[in-house]
C-alpha cells in the first residue's frame, strides 16, 4: 500500500515541482550526455545478458534494467555535489534525464509488457494519457520550456506533497526488507543480482568516465562528477516501480541495498583516484 498509495503519487508531485523549477538549459550540458549514454548502455547491455543468458522476459527485464542503470541522483547526487564541489547543477542535469526522459520511457515500456495498454501506437498514446508519473513529467516539462508562471498557493501543496515521495519510498523499501536477506537462492534471482550490481558500479561508472574524459574532454571537476554519478547507488524509486507492477521486485530490492552498501566505498576510492 505505502510504495503505491504514498511512492507512486507523492513522487508524481515531486517529478512536477523538480522539472518545472529547472533550468532547461542545464540539460544540454554534456553531463546530461555522458549520463543519458553511459544509462542506455549500461541498460541495453544487462537487457542482452539478463534474455540470452538468463532468459528472463519481458517487464522483469525492463525492472533489472533500471536496476542497473537508474542511480540515486536525487537523495545522494546533490549532497555529493554540493559538499564535494561546492555545485548542486553538476547533478541536476542527470537527475532531470531521469525525471524527464528514462523514467516515463520506462513506464511506458512496463505498461505495454504487463499489458495494462495494448502494444501499438494507441496503447501507447493511452499509457501516456493515464500514468500519473509520465503527466506530471509532461506538465514540467512544459511549465519549464514555456516560462508559464504557477501561483505560489498552488506550488506549496504540489511541494509539500512531492516531499513525502522520498521518505514514503525509504518506508516502504525498509519495511520490505524485514525477515528476508540479499542474494537468497531459493529467490532463484542471485544472478541477476549479481550482474546488475556488477554494470551499476563498475560498468556504469567506466563508461562515464571514457565519455568525459575521452569524448568530452571535461576538466577535473566535470570528469570527477561523471564518475561519481555513475558509480552512485540504484534509486530507491526502482523498488518502488517493480513493486507498483509487480515485476522483478527481489532484483530490485537486493539491488538497491547492496549497491548502497557497496557504493558508498567505491566513491571514497573514486575521489582518492580523482580528486
């Protein structure tokens, strides 16, 4: 009830007051490049793998795919970008690709495979037109682009809403996490796991860093930056996503927790090398 009642609204609110508030310029930077290709590649590499090899199908390829790809931009990006480089825009260009582009393309694609929308052009257009999370996106992105001025009585509640999304996904991530524990065999899913673990902090921030460094040619601050928002964690709104359509929902929470655990580590040794 929590990740659907609580995560699902009060994030739609969130990605509305996020991506109406920014700056629409930031998301031609090259972050948001590196960031939309090193996802993308990182995503369409497990997909391959997770089909072939494990012969997974469908919506819980889409779910281990965000899983491996998706990161913590919101809870952990901006601090890190803030108290490390003294600049909260350095991740707000990747947290606007996600809000913006890689989560609404995601749920279409869910909304199709678990057939809550028939496949074609209609069903597609229909996802669109009744998932909350791709409105609110669409709306922001409007309000964005066109400079439309919204009332300050009706931003406050749009904001007090949205600020329960992070808090209510945290609850509802802690409380899935009573009596069970990561990497079970008997969940038949350890592999996929593993592998998505393995592309989220290694794959994932390696692909960042040859983009910055070879194909962009950032300065020290902007490569650091890129590597440091690749190798941040899974977004906890992945859980609640696989939880929402009941797809991958194990790959996920294992996911998520072990690659926070994992994560944090992996920064320090990324700001040793870097920095």
């Amino acid at each position: 009830m929590l990740p659907e009642l609580a995560g699902i609204q009060a994030t739609g609110f969130q990605l509305f007051h996020t991506i109406a508030r920014a700056d629409v310029a930031v998301i031609f930077g090259p972050q948001v490049f590196i960031a939309a290709i090193s996802a993308f590649t990182v995503m369409t590499l497990y997909v391959l793998i997770a089909r072939f090899a494990l012969k997974r199908r469908s919506a819980e390829l889409t779910v281990g795919a965000l899983s491996a790809g998706q990161v913590n931009a919101n809870n952990l990006g901006i601090p890190i970008a803030i108290f490390v480089l003294g600049d909260a825009t350095y991740s707000v260009p990747v947290l606007l690709f996600q809000l913006a582009i890689l989560q609404p393309l995601s749920l279409i694609f869910l909304d199709v495979q678990t057939q809550r929308v028939s496949a074609g052009i209609l069903g597609v257009l229909k996802g669109i037109a009744t998932n909350p999370l791709i409105l609110a996106s669409l709306a922001g992105v409007i309000v964005a682009t066109t400079g439309v001025s919204i009332p300050q009585t009706v931003m406050n509640p749009i904001e007090i809403i949205g600020g329960a999304a992070v808090p209510a996904m945290l609850m509802a991530f802690g409380i899935s996490l009573v009596g069970s524990k990561p990497l079970q065999k008997d969940s038949g899913r350890r592999t996929d796991v593993l592998l998505a673990l393995t592309f989220k902090l290694i794959v994932h921030p390696l692909i960042a860093w040859l983009l910055a460094a070879v194909v962009f040619q950032l300065d020290s601050a902007g490569i650091f930056m890129a590597v440091i928002l690749g190798v941040l964690p899974t977004a906890q709104n992945v859980f609640v996503t696989a939880t929402h359509y009941k797809q991958g929902m194990v790959t996920a929470k294992d996911t998520v927790l072990l690659s926070t655990l994992l994560g944090v580590p992996l920064m320090f040794i990324c700001a040793m090398i870097f920095a």
